[in-house]
C-alpha cells in the first residue's frame, strides 16, 4: 500500500508572516511613541528646572540689590549715628546691638543671595564659580582643595554650567556634613568633543552607595538621587564610587549640548 505523503503548501505561511510582520510594525511604533514620549518628558522636565534657575537668580538679585541694599545703607546711618553717641561702643548698649543685628541681617542675606544663585556663575562663568565655591567650602569644612580645571568650550551652554555647577555645590555640601574628609579634589576636563567630564573625589569616611541611595528612596535624603537625575535629565552619565572608609569618587559626564546623549 503506497503511503501518500501530504505537505503543507507554502502559501499556507502567507497569513502568519502578514501577521507578524504586522506585530512588528506594532511594536516599533509602540517603542517609537515611548521613546518621543520619554523625550517629549526630559524637554519638559527641562523647561520647568530653567524655570526654576531663573526664579532662584530672580530672587537672589531681589535679595541683593533690593533688601541687601537697604540693609546696607541702615547700617551706614546707624554707624554714622553710633560715631556721634557718647558709649555706644559698649557691647550692652541698644544702638551698638542694633548695628551689630543688622550686620548679622546684611552676611545671612548675602549667603541666601549666594545659596540661590551666585552672581559670579552669570557674571564670570563656571570656572570662576567653581573657585570661588571651592574656597567657600574649604573654609567652612577645614580641609584643602585642590582644583583643576582644563580650557573650557567657550561659549560654555548656560545649562551644562547650571548643571556642572550645582552638582559640585551638591557634593561640596555633603562632603562638609558627613565626610570629615582632610582632602578634596576637582577636577573639570572636556572630553574630546563628547562633553565635559566632572570628577571630585575626597578622603573622608565614604559609604554605602546602595545604603545610601535606599535611605534617599525612603524620604530621609534627596541629594544623591536628586543629582543622579538631573544629570541623566541633560544626557549624561552619573557615577558614584565609594566604601566605609574608602572615601568617595563622584563622576559625572554631561554632553556639551542638553539633549545629546554622553557617551
């Protein structure tokens, strides 16, 4: 008895290769809209942190030029009339308090004015804000710096240096609460023509990277995080090295360009 051997006509796949080549158009039209919606996101995310960069150099102007100003000419009429009383050098007098008050009021004004915004980032660039932050914050911690910063783009994106700028502020912050570090260095290099690579690194206590950014996930930090995502925000790389005892290393590599991915 002869077997009759039946095979599927190729005709027969037609319909199946019609339907996933459809599911594939599907699914690269579905990661097509993810990818612009994530991007559309970063642009807004974007906009509304410049937003929030010109309302801290509105207000910090305010700080200076309007109530640090009138501050400043209190003070002079005081002293002028502190100069014409007999005793008001006397540390128990009213009007020597008073003057003493309102130099207190004029330096808290200036640090806030700086906190928000310090003049000198619009005024003379980044390198010189880098310099003038790190002289302020090795007199307030007690330990040395060391700074090195290569030729810069020029002109340097407002952004990137907002950027740069506040990730070193950040990290100069935590360095002085938690650190006790004796040495700290920055270090500031552009990277070819990919971006501009940050690199501080100090001596101090270090710590648990993963301890640490579970602690921020929980509420009870938000530096780490909060500079890991607005570089990522701008198309950079953030990285972070550290260990009890072993000091910390903070990297960051941010694109000359927002919008371009550091790579």
């Amino acid at each position: 008895m002869n077997e009759t051997k039946m095979h599927t006509p190729l005709s027969a796949d037609a319909p199946m290769r019609e339907q996933l080549a459809r599911l594939r158009e599907q699914q690269e039209r579905l990661f097509a809209q993810l990818h612009a919606g994530e991007q559309h996101f970063k642009q807004l995310a974007r906009s509304v942190w410049r937003v929030q960069e010109d309302e801290r150099r509105r207000l910090a102007r305010d700080l200076h030029d309007g109530i640090g100003q009138q501050l400043t000419a209190l003070r002079h009429r005081l002293d002028a009339l502190a100069r014409s009383v007999d005793g008001a050098a006397d540390a128990s007098n009213p009007l020597h308090q008073a003057l003493r008050i309102c130099e207190s009021a004029i330096e808290e004004t200036r640090a806030l004015s700086r906190l928000l915004r310090p003049q000198i980032l619009d005024d003379l660039g980044l390198e010189a804000a880098l310099n003038w932050l790190a002289r302020h914050s090795a007199e307030s911690g007690g330990y040395e710096i060391e700074i090195d910063i290569g030729a810069l783009p020029t002109p340097l994106d407002g952004d990137v240096s907002t950027l740069i700028f506040r990730v070193a502020q950040e990290a100069f912050t935590n360095i002085l609460k938690h650190a006790q570090a004796r040495h700290v260095l920055l270090r500031l290099a552009q990277r070819q023509d990919v971006g501009l690579q940050l690199l501080i690194i100090d001596d101090g206590l270090g710590f648990d990277v993963d301890a640490a950014f579970a602690k921020a996930s929980s509420g009870q930090s938000t530096g780490l995080p909060s500079m890991r995502e607005r570089v990522r925000l701008f198309g950079g790389r953030f990285t972070i090295i550290s260990q009890p005892g072993e000091g910390m290393q903070l990297r960051v590599l941010v694109p000359l360009f927002p919008g371009d991915t550091a790579s």
